[in-house]
C-alpha cells in the first residue's frame, strides 16, 4: 500500500499526504484535501468497527478493491460486508478489480456494480520471452554436484539405479522429523493389511506429495512399493509406479522391491516395464532425485543464487524479481546473494519487501549506485499487490510457492508451504520482459489450482465472529444467516464453537450476542483475542514487556528450523531446556531467547546464536518489529502514553515477576487449558476429539514424564498432517494433535484465575459465581466442611469452607479489577485495591508454585535496545569491518 500510494503521488507531482493519502493499520497519512486513500484489507475492515469510521465510510463516493480473484478468508469477509452495508449507503460505487467477471458475478449483483477487468500493461516493444522450468533449469543451470553426478553416471548407468544410490547417500535433508511419525504409522497399517483398502490413506497422500513416495519407515526400512509388492497387491503397485515410486530403492540388507516378489509375478512385469519406460526418457529422473533429496515444499536457495548468477552471466544489467513464500526465505536468499564474492563483482543492489517490514523501513527508499548493473527485487509473496509499484522487471525467478494456515474442524491448524496457483504463476511469468525461470515442472504448474480458494475451516475462527458482530450491531439478522450467505461460508460448528469461545472470555454477552466493552477494544488490538487479552492482562499486573516479546513471538511464529531427524530433535529440546531454567513454560523460553539474541545483537554477533539454536533467519528481527508494531497499536488506543505523561515504565514495574507473567496468560489464554491424563500419557481441554489423542508439542520443554502439576495452558494446537494433506480425516486416520506455546499452571492458578470474566447478570458479582459452586451430594466428603467449586463447567475442585470462601472473593476481586481496567485503564491502575489484591493474588501464587518447586527465574523484565535502523529491511544485519565506513543513504 505504501509503494503504491508513493508511486501515484510521484506521477502526480506532489508529496504523499496532500490529495494521495494511505491508511496501514495504526498509521495514516492524510490530510483535510486528502481524497484517495490507499489501505490493506485489514484498515478496511477496521473502519466498519468504531462509530467514527463508520462516519468516514458514509462519506465515501468510491471504494476500490483490487485482486478480488486472489481469495482470502480475510478478503471474502469484507466483501460480505460490503455486499450488507450497500443497502444502507445506495451512492456508494463499488469497484471490484479481477480478472474475470465470473469471480464476483455469482455473489453481487452486476446490474448495480462496476467491473472492470484487470489490464496487464504492456512492457513496450514486443520480445522474445523464455520460460524455463525446473528439469531444464537443472540440466543446464545447475552445479550442484549430486545433480553433476547424476549427469555423469547416466551415460553408463540405468537412471533409476542412480537415482536409487544418490537417494541413499544424500536422503532429503529438509525433510521435517515431525512427519515421521505419522509416515511411519502410516505404513504399518499397510504392513498389517489383510486387504488393498488399508493404503487408500497413503496412496491419497502419495498422490499429492510424490516426493515422499519412496518414503522409507525410519526402522524396517521398508517402502510403500516394497509392502505392496510383497503382500501381492498389484493395483496399488500399478499406482504407486505412476507416482514415481523406484523399484531399485534398497533396503535392509540391499533387498529391493523387486526381491520381494517372483519374476513371473505381474508385480514384476509392471516394474519391468516402468524400468524400460524410465530408459526412454531418462532425464525424467532428474527432477525424481532432485524432489527425493530436496522437500518440492522448501526453497532451494542455492538454486536461486546460482539462477541469479547464471543471468548475470547472460546480460550486462537488469531487473531481477524473485518471488518467494516467507520473510525468512527472503532474507535468506538476501544473505546468500549479498555475501556471494560472484554477486558482489556482478555489482548487485537489492529491494526486500516481506510482511515483518515496518513503516519506516519501506518508507526508507535507497538510491541505487550510478555502478550498480542488476537490482535484485526480493518480494514475499503475499506482497505481491506492490508489483505495479516496479517497472521494468527483465527477469522473473518464481519459486511457485506460498505460506498458509490450515485448519481441521477439530480446533487445530499449521502454518505451511504449498503451491501457488496458476492464474498468480502466469501473471509472474507475464512481467518479464526477457526470461521467466519456474523452479517447478511443468507437471507441476499443470497440477497447480486455477486460484485461490480459502480453506473453509479458517472461516468463522473467534476474531473474524467478533468483527462481523461489532460491523452488523445495527443488523437485525442473526449471524449465522450473515455467514450462510457469505463468499466464504464456515462450517456451523466454527461459528458455534467461536461464539462460545467469546462468551467464555468476556468478549460477547450470551443473551444478545452483544460485544463487550473487553470486546470491542480487542478488535482494535488487531491480533487473536487470548493474545490480546494477555496484553490487557500484563498491564493491570504491571509486567507489560515481557508479555509483549512472548505476544510478539507467538504471532511471529516458531523461531526455530524443524528438526529433520532424532538427534537434531534431541539437541534443539537440550538447549530449550536450558533456556527455560525448569520453569516448564516454552513462553519463556521464547523470552529468554529474545534476550539473548537481543544482547549479541548489539555486538553484530547474532549469526552466531542463529546458527547454534538453529534459528529461522529473521524469525528474532520479526519479533522486534512485530513488538513495535504492537506499542504503536497500544498507544492509539491511549493505553500506553508517551511523551512527559508516558506510562511505559509504571506499567512494567513488576515485569521481574515470571509469576505475575504466567497469572496474566493463564488468565487470558482459558479455555486453552489441558488436564494431565497420567495414565494415558496424554491430555484433556475443553474440546476433546473422540480417538484423537492430544500430547505437548514433541519440541516442548513440558514432558509428561517430569510434571509436578497436572495443567497446561497452551497458545494453539497443531496437526503434523496438515503439512501433506488438508481432508486426509476422510480415510478414517486419525494421528495426534500437539500442543503449542505450553505453560504449565498450579491448581490455584486455575482456581483463581480461569473462567472469570464471563459476563453474568448479577448485581455486585456473587451472583455470577452460583453456577459453579455446588455442595457435595454423592457423601464422598465427611461432614459440613467442605465445598466444591466447579470451574468452567468441567473441572472440580473440592475446598474447605475457608478455602472456598478466600478462593472466590480473590476470583471476583480480580473480574471486577479487570473490567473495571478495560472501562477506564488509567484510572484503574491509580486505586489502592490494585495493588493490594493483586500482591495478595502473587504471593498466594508464590507460595503454591515454592512448594512444588517450580523455580522463579529473574532478569525477565531486562530491555536491552536493539541498535539498527533497518533490521529487516534493505540492509538487514549489515555488518562492516573496522576499516570500512558506513555508507550515507
């Protein structure tokens, strides 16, 4: 939005501001004359969400939305809106910019509309463009010297057989260990079949992802083809041969798949004859070794570097654009290219655009050098809208991928690679001007989707509910009809189960559905309402930064590179361990490790730490600009102040204080709550799925095995599966669910802190607590001197008279400070009873956790100050030897 709103004010001769304006969450730039405002999805949906927006939306004429065709949960929500909210302001022109009519024309009314079709703009004179794809790009481009081996070795040997020894020795290195463990249980079910049914769930997954169809079970050793071809199963045989599978793959004891079976056998024949068709044609083989030993689903960044190189080679200067999945993978590719010592002769200058990019850093505009022969355009994918903002890009280098979420219907999800589609694939390769390298086959692109469909399952999750609720408060319909009727209709068990989730955490009234004063302020905080609850928590407790480096961390995501075998995943557990100090929470250890980062960052020796925890490039640069984007959001709201009434350091008084930290994310994070099933190995929440056994995160530093408690909050839950299939449920599979983001909690934690900002009818707050209190009627305890206190409907707690009565009024006193806190934030933390009832509330909490003892590690409220202006943009981790100036930009 940036780019492009500085773009349109250049060519209309004036400063950004004036009659060009731009709205990017809490910044803006406009003015009084101000009448075309640029802004992302995300401000628009903001503007349906407070009365005075609402005004300014009343007083718009046009409101255009590009890239209607590339569909997002996100992007269907606001149209959906859009499509209500006509009714109510019928002047309004609503301009919708894709591709093709046919994106829109189903769901809006084009009598009353206007579409205009996206014009890709011609690059001048006509010219010769050549579109490479992987098998040629390896062939010829390549160096890398398995692929050179395997080149030389065809000459005298089967292509397969090659493949099969190559495959041995160099395994597929990127491959997460995570998915280990379901592949291998995956193919036992085949090894125990009694029928060709039980590899319907391998052969579906082998049918999207055949690169994993030689896939070996890490300890028999045995293939998908070898079990088949053993078991005499020649369909599924046929099938996995037209996947790619390799009869010539050994293993133990140098067994093939063709050693399991008779020469005569029709198994035998099928691989003979798939041999013979590999022959004909052996350069197939290539793109099989090179997607076996290199995960089709990662980038390849040194095939980008020598890409790169190998067109430098080709032209004297030029524009190269290459287009990648995540901001690590952009910055990955940066470090390589701009270390290269073939790079830095080629003269090479670089543009970084990614998502983690902050205001100042794309407002931060360098000149390129009168010397510089080629720039280099590094673009994140979801970025892609700013593509208009560059001219003449000569070559275009798409790696064919992009990052997604996906959910199950069971509460989970996962953060991915998969393909791009092909209309986005197309579009890239129009740009160029002379030459588009496709790090795919064009197999591959063929398989691709046409567009974008968003996953039903991320429709309807709590924040989406609560927006769509706060727009349509003047609706009289319920919203359940709203979402029937949307682009991007979620299941009804979304919405039910998000609906709920909001009433449990205070955010929405049950009766009318009505949000909260707690639930408007979290859509304005703009992330998932536990971590913005989290945030409102830790300032009533005054331990603010803290909170917000873990609330940083957990919306940036895991920091670490997935193991990709045993004694990597063994390694990374040791060091978290060492991180967390026994205190059994991996928030804490994403605090430690921003600290520590952040103190070699200082000295530029942060590469080193990088490369020792096996951190993601740029995941540690992500969390500082995230944690500034969310103090920015704070102070909008006016719950942080700056300047000569700032309230920062009031606020983190107490940020020394692990035990104050863990009462506000237990406080937040419920009903994320899981009870310690000891017998089973396994845990209990709120939802359980029938079968579906739920653990910690296998790279958690909470074990089973060394627990003095039996509960866990946790951030979100996770289904390795999801990494190589979205609908895999559907062949009766069911592998475990993981918990991320883990603490774990005492008892008094859950009694005192979880399940207490649910809004009740009541007059002074007692009454709110009738529903959970119940006296034992089963004679299971003796005499008159005992209560039970229910907590969240589902978990008993059996307390003396005295406990009892202490434990629920420290539970009203605390509702009442925070809803009190959310009404009126300053005031609130100026009342004596603050102070009083929440020290009370810590040492209670400290006593508990001394008992079993939990350590209280200190130093979590050091603020160390990162010194760099642009640590993630285009001169991210710059570093300069002692004799070497810095440059003047």
């Amino acid at each position: 939005m940036l780019a492009t709103a500085r773009h349109v004010s250049a060519e209309r001769e004036e400063m950004i501001g004036n009659t060009v304006g731009y709205k990017l969450g809490t910044n803006s730039r406009m003015s009084d004359c101000t009448n075309v405002v640029f802004c992302t999805v995300e401000a628009m949906l903001l503007s349906f969400l407070s009365n005075t927006n609402t005004q300014s939306f009343a007083e718009l004429t046009h409101l255009i939305i590009g890239n209607v065709h590339r569909r997002t949960v996100t992007t269907d929500l606001l149209l959906s809106l859009l499509k209500e909210k006509q009714r109510f302001h019928p002047t309004l022109k609503l301009i919708l910019l894709a591709e093709n009519k046919d994106d829109v024309e189903g769901f809006f009314n084009l009598s009353d509309q206007i579409v205009v079709p996206k014009v890709i703009p011609s690059n001048g004179e006509p010219s010769i463009v050549v579109h490479v794809f992987l098998d040629q790009i390896l062939i010829n481009i390549s160096t890398r010297a398995e692929i050179l081996e395997m080149k030389r070795r065809m000459l005298s040997e089967h292509p397969l057989i090659v493949t099969a020894d190559l495959q041995k020795q160099h395994g597929q290195s990127n491959r997460s260990y995570y998915l280990t463990g379901p592949l291998n249980a995956l193919l036992e079910d085949c090894f125990y079949a009694v029928s060709p049914q039980k590899f319907s769930a391998v052969l579906e997954i082998f049918e999207d992802h055949k690169h994993l169809v030689d896939y070996q079970h890490s300890e028999i050793k045995l293939t998908a083809l070898m079990i088949a071809v053993a078991k005499g199963f020649t369909g599924v045989v046929q099938t996995l041969l037209k996947y790619g599978a390799n009869p010539f793959l050994t293993g133990k004891l140098g067994i093939t798949a063709l050693d399991w079976c008779k020469k005569t056998d029709q198994s035998s024949q099928l691989m003979l004859e798939y041999s013979d068709s590999i022959m004909r044609s052996p350069w197939i083989s290539i793109c099989q070794l090179y997607h076996r030993i290199h995960d089709p689903y990662a980038v390849d960044h040194m095939l980008v570097l020598e890409i790169v190189l190998y067109i430098t080679t080709q032209r004297e200067t030029g524009r190269i654009l290459v287009t990648l999945p995540n901001y690590t993978d952009v910055l990955m590719c940066y470090e390589l290219l701009r270390e290269s010592a073939s790079a830095k002769a080629k003269r090479m200058d670089f543009m970084v655009y990614h998502r983690f990019l902050t205001e100042e850093e794309v407002n931060f505009t360098h000149q390129h050098s009168s010397s510089t022969r080629f720039v280099v355009i590094l673009l994140e994918v979801p970025l892609i809208e700013m593509l208009p903002a560059f001219d003449n890009i000569d070559y275009v280098i798409d790696t064919g991928l992009r990052s997604e979420r996906v959910y199950t219907t069971k509460e989970a999800y996962l953060d991915r690679t998969c393909y791009n589609n092909q209309r986005t694939a197309s579009f890239l390769g129009s740009l160029a001007k002379n030459g588009c390298f496709f790090l795919y086959t064009r197999a591959q692109f063929d398989a691709m989707p046409a567009n974008d469909m968003p996953n039903r399952n991320g429709a309807g999750q709590p924040l989406q509910i609560l927006q769509v609720l706060i727009a349509r408060q003047a609706s009289g319909t319920p919203i359940e009809t709203f979402f029937d009727s949307a682009l991007t209709s979620p299941p009804c068990t979304n919405v039910n189960r998000s609906v709920e989730l909001l009433v449990t955490i205070g955010a929405i009234e049950r009766p009318l559905r009505q949000p909260t004063n707690l639930g408007t302020l979290l859509t304005q905080l703009q992330i998932e309402p536990h971590l913005g609850k989290a945030l409102l928590y830790s300032m009533l407790f005054k331990c603010l930064d803290p909170m917000v480096t873990i609330v940083a961390a957990l919306r940036v995501g895991e920091p670490y590179l997935d193991p990709t075998d045993e004694e990597c995943m063994v390694d990374m557990v040791k060091k978290k361990q060492s991180l967390s100090q026994r205190s059994l929470s991996d928030c804490l250890v994403l605090l430690r490790l921003y600290q520590q980062w952040s103190i070699v960052k200082m000295k530029q020796q942060d590469q080193e730490m990088v490369t020792k925890y096996r951190l993601k490039t740029g995941a540690m640069d992500a969390i500082v600009n995230l944690r500034v984007e969310l103090m920015a959001v704070l102070r909008s709201l006016e719950l942080v102040k700056c300047g000569r009434m700032h309230n920062t350091d009031a606020l983190s008084a107490h940020a020394d204080c692990w035990v104050r930290v863990k009462a506000c994310l237990t406080a937040a994070f419920y009903p994320k709550l899981a009870m310690v099933d000891f017998g089973k190995r396994s845990l209990r929440d709120h939802c359980e799925a029938a079968g579906v056994p739920l653990r910690p995160h296998p790279s958690s530093v909470v074990s089973l095995d060394d627990l003095p408690t039996k509960w866990i909050i946790y951030d979100h839950k996770e289904d390795f599966m999801l990494a190589i299939q979205d609908q895999y449920r559907s062949t009766n599979y069911d592998s475990a669910m993981y918990t991320v983001g883990n603490t774990a909690i005492t008892d008094l934690m859950v009694m005192l802190l979880c399940d207490i900002d649910e809004h009740r009818t009541a007059g002074d707050g007692s009454e709110a607590l009738a529903e959970y209190v119940q006296s034992p009627t089963d004679g299971s305890m003796q005499g008159d001197g005992f209560r039970e206190l229910l907590i969240g409907r589902k978990y008993i707690f059996q307390l003396t008279n005295e406990c009892y009565h202490a434990i629920v009024w420290l539970r009203c006193q605390i509702a009442r400070l925070f809803r009190d806190f959310v009404l009126n934030p300053v005031g609130t933390l100026e009342h004596s009873d603050v102070k009083r009832v929440l020290e009370h509330v810590v040492n209670i909490l400290k006593e508990e956790e001394k008992c079993l003892c939990f350590t209280q590690p200190g130093g979590i409220g050091i603020k160390p100050k990162i010194r760099s202006r642009c640590p993630m943009g285009e001169f991210w981790n710059q570093r300069f030897n002692r004799t070497a100036s810095p440059r003047h930009h």
